[in-house]
C-alpha cells in the first residue's frame, strides 16, 4: 500500500516506517503538526513538539514530500479514552492534515503511527482515519507488553524495541528529559552510545522507567537511520530548561541543521532506499511469532475421534416459513439474551425484501425499533455487548457489512460471523447479548491498527467486552496481525524449525490463540479462564474437526493445566475470508473453584425407529451461572444420515435433551429457579422447522423451575457425530 508516515521526528515514528518499508508499503510522504511558531514545548496530548524545527530536514534525508500544519487546537475531553469529533480539539488537525494529504497524494491507503502503548493516541487516530477510509500502521503496537512463552515481565521486555532500534543503527538523540535518572546533561545523547544505552537499560532495570520513553520520561530526534538517503548535522543547538522551572525538565532547541552525505568523506549520491532490514526478518518470516508464542509441538496434540463422513440425516416433511415472535430474557445480573432475530421473526417478506444488504437494513432496523419498544429505558443497540451473525452466503457480506456498520456505528460490540445454510431466503440471523442495566459501565477492546500484536478488527466491531464480571470476545481467526493473511504451512514450518510441513488449519489455529491470548491480556484475563469456548470449523476441514477442538484446549492447558473449559465444536459451510478455524471465549471472572462433569443417557424413540445417546456436559462452579451443553448423537450415524427422520422422531430428541439439559442444571443449581440462553445446533438437513417447533415445545413445556430462550443455527456438522446440540448459559433468577 502506499503510505503516509505521521513524524514527529522522534525514532518511534521514523522506526515504524522501516517497517512499514520492510512488509512491502511504499511511502508516498510524510506529514506532521508543528507548534506555532517561536514554541518549542506545546501543551498536548498528542503530539510531540520538541525540535519540530528539524522535520522539514528528516523530510528531505527520507527523499519524499512533507505536508505540514499548525496545530491550532486545544486537548480536550482527555478523560475519556474514547472519541468523538468536536470543534477545537486538536485531534481535529490532524483530520485537516490528513485532508490536505489526500487531497495532495490520493492514491495514499494507510498511515504510519508510531504509536507503541497508548490507548489515547492510538484511538485518535484510528477515528480520524476510519472516518477518511484509511488503514492505520501501527507495527510496534504493545510489542513492549508482548506474551512470551517464558512469561517475560514488562520490564524484561521493554528493551527489546529499543535494543532493535540500536541493532538496526536508528541514530535518534535525546530531545527532551523529563525523568528521574534523566537530566538536562543527556539532552543530545544517542541512543547508539553505549554508555547512554546501558544507561536507559538501567533505568528501567532498577526504576521501571519505561525505556522507550512511553511514559514520557524522554522524546528523540533521528539524525540518521537506514532509510534516510542523508544524514541531518545539527550545525547549532542549545538546551532550555523548562520555564516554569520544572525540576529537571529540558529540551533541545535547534538553532540550524544542514544535511550531508551518509559517510564522510562520500560523494554527494543518494542511497537507494533498502526494501528490507535484517533485524526485522523475524516479523517477516514469522519467527517473532513463534518466540511470542509457541505453536504446540506435534506431540502435545491430544487426539479426539475422527469426525464422520456421512451427510446429516433429513426430515421427512421439509421445512414451512412460520414466523415467530422476537423474544428476549434477562440472563444473570448483567446480561440479557434475544431468540433467533431474522426476516421470519420480524414479519418482513422475504421474497419482496430485496438483496442480501437490503435485507440486513430491513432487518436491523426492526430490531432497532423492537428494542425501543421493550426497553424503552435502553440505548437500542448501543446496549448490545455480543452480535452472533449467520450469514447464508459470505460471498454477499461485503454489501451486508457495509449497512451493519452503519446501525452499529458507536461503539460496534464483538461480532462473531460465520456462513450457515440458513433457510432460503433468510439471508441473516442475528442472536444478541444486551446489557441488563444501560447505565452500567461496558469496557471494549477495539484496535483497528495492523501490528505485530493482534489480529485487527476488520469489521465494525470490537475484540472483546466486558461487562460486569463477564467478558465476550469476537470470533477469532487465525490471521498473522502485521498482514492480515492467513499463514501458511510451509511459514509455520520454517518458523518453528520442523521437519515437515504441518495442517494449514494448525498453522491458522496457532495465530488465532496468540492474537486471543494477547486480546485477554489486555483485558486482564488470560487463555486459561473461559467459561464456554466455540470452535467453528470450515467444510473444508471437516474431518479434522474433533482434532482442532482437541488442539484449542491443549494451548488452554499449555496455560493452565487445571483449566476446564466447555469447549464445543461445529463444522460450518465458510467462514470469514476462508479461514479454517474461528474461535470465540465467554469468560465470567465471578466463577471460581469450576469442575466438569459429563453424563450419558442411551435413548430410543417410542416408535423404535431410532436409538441414540444424549450427552450432557455441565461445568460446575459455586457461583449463581452455569454452562452445560447437551448432544444426541444417533447411534449409527451411518443408517441415520441415509433415513429421513420423521417430525414425531425430531420432537423426540428435542425432548431428550432439553429435559436431560434442565435436570442436569436443576442438579447443578441446587434447585433454584434459572433463565437460560439455549443456542441450537443442528445438522438434520432441511429440519429447520421440525428443529424450532420441537425445541420451542420442549422448551416452553417443561414443568422445571428452569425456563429459556432459544436461539437456533443450522450447521454442517457438529463435533464428534452429534445432530443435535443445545448449549446453555445458565444464571439464577434474580
């Protein structure tokens, strides 16, 4: 992509251009915001203003064009982290100077921002850019909080991006001090000193100083790195000491500044621009990843059945378009679930309700006012904290998501999406977690950026939510963050030093738990804490299914050994740009002390035309929510996949595993009443019908103290050998 580098000058914002260089962007330009003029030190939250007097020189060493502009606004609402455009907030010169970029060079995809802890920043200038259509780089995005396998401390690791810049000859000087062990002496020091290096190292060794500087105990100026075509001289400096005489506070002033040659004594010719740099090779070739975060060894993989072959069976009767009512129900303290909400549930004519995007529109809006309407009290959708999408043809998304972005425009909750066959023309589905109390505080995780962190949001929606002792992530694909693609076999490989090529879906599944591990981080949870655990698996791969579920709770167990999750698994027709696995944790923080227990009831329909086993999986804990899951699985999938099942047989297995279901949570509760949020799946062919009217009776005809509301997703098959499933997540009445 051809990009527009944001400097300061600084080597945070010049080093993240080199990698920007070394993943194959090209740089069109740079721009930056300038202090007005005769000021050295400008009050902001956003910008570094210090030897701004050397930008138009930096410009000219890259070789490439400056735009530039004034700051004229103020900071404003810096209590929040998050933002919203407002006249005279400085945030909106960089929108002006982003303009003036376009307007000057419109070919420009992406910004590079050298942003490498703050929220502040990075947000800024991820809603500047979402709203001028550009993509952001910020490469050394949380790199300083990376996860290492050896469980490496902040400290540990924060001079490995400053050790690179100085294995990579970034020769940046000291701008600004503004810390304990910095005083105005070092103003002008590099970091390729040695002794000022092991200095900065020491600091942050014996105090925690940040030694990059993100806690703004300093600010540099590069005079000299790889992609500069000539060095800046500072032919006439001086040092200011703050003048409200800020104790050890000092800056640099720069009075000239000339260019020369990269050498001494070399003639005048520029360099050719490097297209890579060697202490970058490991992002590329992806061995950052693997030191970051291992892929399982082969002999770790716990090996689960294989999948079957056979097609689902069918429902004699087919399918009918009844509709029913939209529906929702408080779950626990904090959330409530909706049913199934699609063109049936809303009344909207499916036939007559256009294309696919169309229909998202119709659709949303209905919801939308079907909320205002119940709760008259909420936000609409601003309340949702969790959307699970169906889409029955992927290949359509693109026009859909454009409209869902437009109803989730504040605040896009996590999303997980996958392609079901939904019935025809129903071209989404959509099953929503609200939060119960508006009022209450929500915290997402939203990073847009491109970074050698986490796969970015590629969509509008967040990573994850939490909302009260709960926390949601997305759906999880297994994209390497610094590209978003997917790897490959062979990078894997090479990666980790194998002799042989592993499954593509391995490699995938690898950089989907690292960008997880390191989302859950950030919301201080980790890979070892879900409650419940989806794993959506693509046609493709479907019978490696039951050994990618086995794989996801090995990098779970890698993490925590006594971890115990529900993990369930279903084979789906497509997911999200091809991916071969997708992966999405509920995590509640309030459960403690959990264990699993798992039970097996064989059963056979009062016709004795079908035997099987319903399986439920509850998971334990002493605390006021429950998850459990119940399958029936026939017991020869290989007969049941040739019949057709009739009405009377599905109703049957409904019946078998919501009583089972709510006896095996009435166990678990110790007979309190409980609400429930029930997903159905099911891979009977075309029993979408059959499926819902069976479900929604047993459901609703239960004489338990457990009530619930259905949701329901067709799949191609459900890990190992099930037709029917119906996991739950269960909380006491309030």
């Amino acid at each position: 992509m051809r990009v527009v580098g944001l400097i300061s000058g600084g080597k945070d914002s010049i080093w993240n251009l080199h990698y920007c260089r070394h993943f194959g962007h090209e740089l069109a330009c740079v721009a930056n915001l300038a202090p007005p003029e005769g000021i050295d030190e400008l009050d902001s939250y956003m910008y570094q203003t210090v030897a701004s007097d050397l930008i138009s020189a930096i410009a000219e060493a890259l070789g490439v064009p400056l735009v530039r502009r004034v700051i004229a606004g103020a900071p404003k609402a810096i209590g929040s982290q998050a933002y919203s455009p407002q006249d005279g907030d400085e945030v909106e010169d960089l929108t002006l100077l982003l303009q003036e970029v376009l307007e000057a060079h419109p070919d420009v995809q992406a910004v590079s921002c050298g942003a490498i802890l703050s929220n502040y920043q990075r947000l800024r200038v991820e809603n500047v850019c979402g709203r001028l259509g550009l993509k952001v780089f910020a490469f050394m995005w949380m790199q300083d909080w990376r996860r290492c396998t050896h469980h490496a401390t902040e400290q540990q690791e924060q001079p490995a991006l400053l050790q690179q810049m100085i294995d990579a000859q970034i020769d940046a000087r000291i701008a600004k001090v503004a810390s304990m062990g910095l005083t105005r002496k070092h103003v002008g020091e590099s970091i390729l000193n040695p002794v000022f290096a092991n200095h900065l190292f020491g600091l942050g060794q014996k105090w925690g100083v940040h030694v990059c500087g993100e806690g703004g105990e300093y600010e540099s100026t590069v005079v000299d790195a790889p992609l500069y075509r000539r060095r800046v001289i500072i032919d006439s400096c001086e040092t200011i000491d703050h003048p409200d005489g800020n104790d050890g506070v000092a800056w640099l002033h720069v009075n000239k500044a000339s260019l020369a040659p990269k050498l001494e004594g070399e003639a005048d010719v520029e360099p050719e621009m490097p297209k890579s740099f060697k202490v970058l090779e490991p992002y590329s070739n992806l061995q950052y990843y693997q030191d970051t975060f291992a892929l399982l060894a082969p002999e770790r993989q716990s090996e689960g059945p294989e999948a079957g072959q056979h097609l689902p069976p069918r429902v004699a009767e087919g399918t009918s378009s009844a509709s029913r009512q939209p529906s929702m129900r408080r779950v626990g303290a904090s959330l409530i679930a909706t049913s199934s909400l699609d063109a049936a549930t809303f009344g909207i004519d499916e036939a007559s309700s256009g294309d696919p995007a169309a229909q998202c529109d119709t659709l949303l809006a209905a919801v939308a006012h079907w909320l205002a309407q119940e709760r008259p009290e909420g936000r609409g959708l601003r309340d949702v904290v969790l959307a699970e999408v169906q889409v029955r043809d992927l290949g359509c998304f693109e026009a859909m998501n454009a409209v869902y972005s437009r109803h989730f425009a504040i605040e896009p909750p996590p999303r997980l999406c996958i392609q079901t066959p939904l019935p025809e023309g129903r071209h989404l589905r959509v099953r929503l977690l609200l939060q119960a109390d508006p009022k209450a505080e929500v915290e997402r995780l939203r990073v847009q950026s491109f970074s050698t962190w986490a796969m970015a949001c590629i969509g509008p929606y967040s990573q994850a939510a939490r909302v009260g002792a709960g926390l949601l992530t997305a759906g999880v694909l297994g994209l390497v963050p610094h590209r978003m693609t997917f790897p490959t076999a062979a990078e894997a490989r090479l990666a980790t030093g194998a002799a042989a090529d592993r499954p593509a879906w391995e490699a995938e599944l690898w950089m989907t738990m690292r960008s997880l591990s390191n989302m859950l981080r950030e919301m201080r949870s980790s890979l070892a804490a879900p409650c419940l655990v989806q794993v959506y698996v693509a046609q493709g791969v479907a019978s490696e299914a039951a050994k990618i579920e086995a794989r996801v709770l090995d990098y779970i167990r890698r993490e925590d050994s006594g971890s115990v999750p529900l993990v369930t698994c279903a084979v789906v027709p497509r997911l999200p740009k091809d991916g071969l696995v997708e992966v999405a944790f509920t995590i509640d923080h309030g459960d403690q002390d959990v264990s699993l227990s798992s039970d097996v009831t064989e059963c056979k329909s009062p016709s004795g035309s079908l035997t099987g086993a319903v399986a439920v999986t509850c998971r334990l804990g002493p605390g006021d929510t429950w998850f459990a899951c119940a399958d029936f699985s026939p017991a020869d999938l290989a007969a049941a996949s040739t019949a057709e099942l009739r009405t009377e047989d599905v109703r049957w297995m409904a019946e078998q595993c919501v009583g089972t279901l709510w006896a095996r949570l009435e166990r678990c509760s110790g007979g309190k009443a409980q609400s429930a949020s029930l997903l159905v799946q099911y891979s009977m062919g075309n029993a979408h019908e059959a499926v819902t009217e069976a479900v929604d009776v047993a459901v609703g005809g239960a004489d338990r103290r457990c009530t619930g509301i259905a949701s329901y997703m067709p799949v191609t098959a459900l890990s190992p050998g099930a037709v029917l499933r119906l996991t739950a997540f269960a909380a006491s009445d309030l």
